[in-house]
C-alpha cells in the first residue's frame, strides 16, 4: 500500500469497522426501507436480506470524526462530503441530489451483497480497502468494478431505446 504501511493500515481497519458499524446503526433507525422497484432490483442483484435494508438521505456523506479515520477519509478520498453515496451493510447514505437516482442505489446494493458474502464490517472492508489503496487502486479494484458493472447492467435501457440512442454507457452522475 502505497498510502499506508501495513502497520497503519492494520491500525486503523478496526477503527473503520467500528464506525461503519455505528454508521450503520444510525441508517437502520432513521433510514426507509427500500420501495417496491429497489426490493426487486436488490433481488435482480443477489441481496439475501433485501428487507433489512434501509436509506437514509443525507446533504453529504458523513466523515469520520475520529482524528486518525478523519486524515485516512482526507488522504485516500473514499469517504468524502461530496460522495454520491455509501453502503455499510445494510444501511445506505444516499446524497439528497442522488436520491432518485437508481444506478446509485443499485451500485450501493452490490455492496450490501458483498458485504453479505464476506460476512461483516471487517471481513468486507479489509479486501475493500486493500483494493482501494493497492495500485491501480479506487475505482479499478474488482469489489468496485463488480458494483459498477452490476448496476450498470441492471440499469441499462431495453434494447429497442439503447438502438434508438446509440448509447449504452451508464450515466456518469446522479
């Protein structure tokens, strides 16, 4: 890791765990659950648990506060205010301008998936992380391509309308 020493890094994975753990708390008490059509697509995806899942609608994506996970959050830029969103296992950020936006929230469901196939906070943020600060680093790991890829896929217009537009790039913002 070119960001941080194994040592930091191994310091500071605890740390993350915690608070993604309570970031997660907080999204399960005032968060919604996901609406009929995000149900189906959260199925479509491979969700296990597709009710547990709940939104919350933020004007920026929490930072850490703790003064080591504050400068990693600053130096690697992963978690960030003007982040579009963020999953912690079953609890979603979502940025209030990106609410509507289901590419999004099929990106974060991937994640949720992830999270459920690796098995909690620590065991889906130390590969996550790794990937994310090993070159070629964010957004080029597989764990990200893998959500960037299912999402897109999922949203992509029929057939007939990408034909009709000559496009099936996936949008590049909320």
């Amino acid at each position: 890791m070119d960001i941080f020493t194994s040592e930091q890094f191994e310091m500071l994975l605890p740390l993350a765990a915690v608070w993604a753990e309570e970031q997660e708390r907080m999204i399960l008490l005032s968060g919604v659950p996901l609406t009929e059509s995000q149900v189906e697509d959260a199925r479509q995806i491979g969700v296990l648990h597709p009710d547990r899942v709940r939104l919350l609608r933020v004007p920026q994506i929490p930072v850490p506060t703790h003064p080591a996970l504050a400068t990693a959050a600053q130096v690697t830029g992963l978690i960030s205010p003007a982040g579009w969103g963020v999953a912690f296992r079953y609890g979603i950020f979502i940025r209030n301008d990106c609410w509507t936006c289901r590419e999004l929230v099929a990106h974060e469901l991937v994640h949720v998936v992830q999270y459920e196939r690796l098995g909690g906070f620590e065991e889906f943020l130390r590969p996550y992380l790794t990937e994310c600060l090993t070159p070629p680093g964010y957004p080029h790991g597989p764990m990200e391509q893998e959500a960037i890829t299912k999402a897109a896929e999922l949203c992509k217009p029929p057939l007939i309308i990408q034909n009709e537009y000559k496009s099936n790039t996936p949008s590049t913002s909320c």
